[in-house]
C-alpha cells in the first residue's frame, strides 16, 4: 500500500481530533489507521472503525497525546507533501 510521508498512526490520529472527521471521513481515517498499525507491526487493532475502541486501545498501541488538542501540521510539512503528491501525478 503506497501512503503519504505523513500518514503514521500518530498523525492519523491527530487527524481525528479535527472537527471535519466525522462520519465517513472518520471511518477512512480510522480503517487507514487500522492498516497503518498493521503494516508497522504495532500490535492487532480490533476497534472496527469504533472510535471509542480506538481511544480504549490507543495506549496499548503507543499512540500518546490522546487527551491533547489537535497538533497543527507544519506549513513546510504541508508544501512538501503537496510537491509529493503533485509529482505521482505525473
């Protein structure tokens, strides 16, 4: 599976805290999450898209910070994925 730079668990779940993850947006953010925690051999994820089972599970997976706010990306972080996503369109 091919994922951006920035797409870890940590910043997957950064992306949760945001208002806009609702509803399906919520569900791809955690499914993606599911697989990424999979892929990098963290543990076995078993919250099925549940964010509450996610929140219960997350300490056991190594994800920190749940109960922080949201961290903003980078405005550099943003630019150099954008020129990354821009150059596989090519």
């Amino acid at each position: 599976m091919n994922h951006a730079l920035t797409e870890t668990p940590q910043t997957l779940t950064e992306a949760l805290k945001w208002p806009f993850c609702v509803g399906e947006t919520q569900k791809l953010v955690l499914a993606a999450l599911a697989d990424r925690i999979r892929e990098e051999k963290l543990g076995k994820p078993t919250f099925d898209g549940d964010v509450c089972e996610f929140v219960k599970q997350a300490p056991s997976l190594g994800i920190k910070n749940l109960d922080g706010p949201a961290i903003r990306p980078k405005a550099e972080d943003a630019i150099a994925e954008l020129e990354t996503l821009r150059t596989k369109g090519k």
